[in-house]
C-alpha cells in the first residue's frame, strides 16, 4: 500500500465504524490489557477462579445447548427447508475453495494444535466417562481416547456456527438485511428493532466473545509454532520475546488480509489443505497403518453409540469428572460458541448463492469426516508410537508443552527433518488463516455490517488479537486460553439458541416459496457479483 492509499483507508476506517460495538470491543481489549500489565498474578488468580465458576457452573449450558444446536441444524439438513437456498445467483466460490475456507476458519487452530496431542492425553489419563472400562496406557485405551477427539471436533463443533451464519446469510442475501451478527435475531426483532438496543447489544457481546475466542485460537497456535523453533534449534523464548514474536506474526498476516478474501484468505486456504493432506499421508504410510485403522474404526463406532452419553457427560457425580469435562468438553464447547459470530458472519459470506443442505452437509459432513481422519491417524499414529516405545511422546511433552507432540510424531518417520519444517509451516500458515478470518469479521461486527471492512479497520484489529493472545500465553498458557474463552463465550450460548430457534420458526411460518430443486448450481463467472474475484482468477 502506498502513502496515498494508506490515508484513504485510514479516512475510510474513521467513517465506517460503528460507535458501539467497537467501543466496547476495543475497551474491554484495552481494559484487560491494562490490568494483565499492571497486576499480573491478580490476573492469573481471577482466570483460574473463572475456569472453576464458569466451566464447571456453566457445564449444562454448553452441554445443552450444543446439543440443541446440533438437533436444530439436523432438522435444517433433511427436512423441505433444506432445498432454501441463501440468496440468488450461483455460488461465489468453487467447492475446493469452498470446503477450504470452510474448514481453515472454522477449525483450524484446534485441528492443528490438538490433533497429534489430545488422544494421547486421553490415553494416558483415560476420560472419565470410560475410566472404569479400560485402563489408561493400555492398548484398549486407545479406542476411547480417540473416540472423544472424533467427539469434540465432530458434528458437534459445527452447531454454533451453523445458528449464526446460515440465518445471517438468509437475511441478509434475501431480505437485505445488515451483515452483522445482530441479523440472526432478525425473525424475533424484526426489521424495524435491528439497530435497537438488544440488537446493538448482542453485536457488543459479538466482538467481546470472538475477541476471546480468537485469542485463545491464536494463542494455542502461536505456542505451537514457538515451541516448534524451541525443539528444532534450542532457541528458548522469554516472555518479552514471546510478546514481540506474536505481535511479528500477527504483522505478517495483515499482508495476506488486506488483499480480501478470493485473494488471502482463500488461496492459504487451498495451500493449508495440501500441505495437510501431504503430511496425513505420509503418517498414514510411515505409521503404524493397519493398527491405526484398526483403532479409528473402532473410535468411530464409540462415537456413534456413545454420542449422546458424551453429549451429556457434565462429570456430576464422578471423580475428577467435573473438572475433566471443564477442562476438555467445555472448553471446546465455550470455544465454538465464542467463535460462532467471526465464524458463522465468514461462512455467511462465502455460502451466498449455496442451499442450506448444502452448508449443513459440508458442516457435518466433509468437515465432521476431515476432522474424524485426522485424528484417528494423526491421534492414533502418536499413542502407537508411545505404546510402542518409537519414540517418547509424553516425555517431550513434559518438557517442551503440549505444542510439540507434531514435531516429535513427524520426526519419528524417514525424512523427519522435511516432515517437521512442513508441519512448521503448516502451523504457520494456519495461524495466518485463522487470523485472517477472524479480523475479516471482527471489522464487519464493529463497521455495522460491511462485507468488505477497510485496511485500517482489520489492521487494528489485528494487532489487538496478537497482543491479547501474546498476553494470555504469558500469563497462564493453556490454562489461561481455556479459562478466557469459557468466560467470553457464556453469553452467546444464548443467543445462539434464540437465533436457531427463531430462523426454525420463521421458516415454517414463511410464505416464500420454497425452490424446485436442492442441488448447488456450478460456479458460473458471469453470475459472480461486481468486485468479486472468481475461484481461477489471480
């Protein structure tokens, strides 16, 4: 960007904000800033009190309201209102670009973080709800430990998501309604109440709950990648440097933002699933094969009979029950939810055109079967290599953090050298990802809608979520991630139930009528809207 350019956004950024939500977005970050700095141990007491009041107090909340989540977009997916489709014209974006983009949003700093670690954890220290069936370092213990990874990025993951992007996407691609998130509530507001108190409220809990869910992405990730250069060079990072590597990274991604979506956000998209897809194939062919698929299908058949129990599970009544189910499916559960509107205004963003079958089947389809392959091979490949005595998983886990199992488990196969600075880039790169969505949509919650949020705007937002992230590793690590997303995303629990349950009703109330076929139309370049960017060009 040039000179002349860079004041045109910053003019451009200064007469799009809206007051509001960016106020109290950038209050609250700022505020939290402040106080970390200025009483760093009150801080760390006040996050670990949160983890207990919340993540256990709250277990039922979560647990069912994810689950209410995913009966209602079940429903959406196979009855008559799934041939609905969201907003004319054929869809923006091919399928490949399509199922990328969908899949480096929603799940990416999770699936690369945890996927070679979580499973092995389980299996080292069984969940309790199949405690009293294997024991843990066992070889039976596998199969649950997988299981419940399969559990955590499954169908479930994708319930939060689903409430506010499709009702968003319909009401604003069919009835030209604002893109905030605010418009998921359009069948119990209304039109006329969309720039209301309880709308501009709900786009102030908006920021506040992606800011919390972003950072704990960006925090996860960003550990990954510095423990990465730890174990490959002995490099140790201090605090100071901690902060001032994220806020570096968090520089870089801006690069690849302000070039927009068809530019940045998809084109790393594609380049995540290759190089992944890459790395899947070569544990699945180094590995121990036939053990792993062995394991997988069995963790398959324990999720499918296990759902609901697992669904359920508050850990009530059993030792250290309550604690693990805070720790683990809370925790993910609060995250998806705090995740919900950066994600769910993103998927509305790339679905115009898209039924809703469609966007629910890609959800708890292709993503549920991405995320279910990954973990049972990448997951299961790191207990056989434990169990097996390969290489010591857990004991470089002890001493470098959660971040490092990736590299360990790549480094174990022929050619580790190559495998490992591939996966290096691969957390990299899906950092950039995860961040580039995120700030895409925290500039539409605090610009009133815009689709297409300035420079400026996503740069400040940007360098606000490195900083707040940098700032949660420092003081708590993991535990301070967990407990920060399990605070922010309480609220908007709620709101997702309302969003839901009110775009279910206005459908069946709807006297639109409903179209003709349920198939997506193949991209068509002349359909694509004005200063859009079609899937093949440059």
């Amino acid at each position: 960007m040039n000179g002349r350019s860079v004041v045109e956004s910053i003019r451009s950024f200064r007469s799009e904000v809206d007051p509001v939500p960016f106020a109290a977005g950038a209050l609250a970050t700022f505020a939290f800033l402040a106080y970390t700095a200025a009483d760093t141990e009150g801080a760390a007491a006040a996050i670990d009190a949160a983890f207990v009041t919340f993540g256990q107090g709250l277990a039922w909340l979560y647990l069912g309201t994810v689950l209410a989540l995913v009966g209602a977009a079940g429903y959406l997916l196979v009855s008559r209102y799934g041939r609905v489709r969201l907003g004319e014209g054929d869809p923006e974006y091919g399928t490949a670009s399509y199922v990328a983009m969908f899949f480096s949003a929603g799940l990416s700093a999770g699936i690369v973080f945890f996927g070679p670690v979580e499973a092995l954890l389980h299996y080292q220290t069984v969940p309790p709800l199949f405690a009293g069936e294997v024991a843990a370092e066992s070889s039976a213990a596998a199969v649950p430990a997988v299981a419940y990874t399969v559990f955590h990025y499954g169908v479930s993951a994708w319930g939060g998501y689903l409430a506010i992007g499709i009702p968003v996407a319909y009401f604003a691609y069919r009835h030209d309604a604002p893109f905030r998130v605010s418009t998921a509530l359009y069948p119990v507001l209304g039109p006329d109440r969309l720039d209301g108190v309880v709308a501009r409220t709900v786009d102030t809990l908006a920021v506040i709950a992606t800011i919390g869910g972003i950072a704990t992405g960006l925090g996860f990730i960003a550990t990954q990648l510095l423990t990465g250069v730890t174990f490959r060079t002995g490099i140790a990072f201090g605090d100071a440097e901690t902060v001032a590597v994220i806020v570096g990274i968090t520089v870089l991604f801006t690069l690849s933002l302000v070039a927009g979506v068809s530019r940045g956000i998809r084109r790393l998209s594609v380049f995540n699933i290759a190089i992944m897809t890459l790395l899947l194939g070569v544990a699945l062919v180094a590995g121990p094969t036939t053990d792993v698929l062995n394991v997988g299908v069995a963790a398959l058949g324990t999720y499918a009979t296990s759902f609901f129990e697992m669904s359920l599970f508050t850990g009530s009544g059993v030792e250290g029950g309550a604690g693990w189910t805070a720790a683990w499916t809370v925790f993910y559960w609060s995250w998806w939810i705090a995740w919900a509107p950066f994600v769910g205004l993103f998927l509305a963003r790339i679905s115009r055109g898209r039924t809703i079958r469609s966007v629910v089947a890609t959800a708890f389809g292709t993503m549920t079967a991405v995320s279910a392959l990954w973990f049972t091979v990448v997951g299961g490949t790191s207990i056989r290599l434990q169990e097996s005595g390969a290489v010591d998983v857990l004991g470089a886990v002890g001493e470098f953090g959660d971040g490092v199992s990736g590299y360990v488990i790549f480094g174990a196969f022929p050619g580790g050298e190559l495998w490992q600075l591939l996966f290096l880039v691969l957390v990299t790169t899906f950092f950039l990802t995860s961040a580039d969505s995120s700030t895409l949509a925290v500039g539409m919650l605090t610009t009133g809608g815009s689709r297409e949020p300035s420079g400026a705007n996503r740069v400040f937002w940007g360098v606000l979520q490195g900083a707040i992230a940098s700032v949660l590793v420092v003081v708590g690590g993991a535990t301070a991630l967990r407990s920060s997303v399990i605070v922010t995303g309480a609220p908007f629990a709620l709101v997702c139930l309302v969003a839901m349950g009110g775009f279910v009703r206005w459908l069946s109330a709807s006297e639109e009528p409903l179209p003709a076929d349920d198939t997506d139309r193949a991209p068509n370049r002349t359909s694509v809207p004005p200063g859009t960017v079609a899937e093949d060009d440059d």
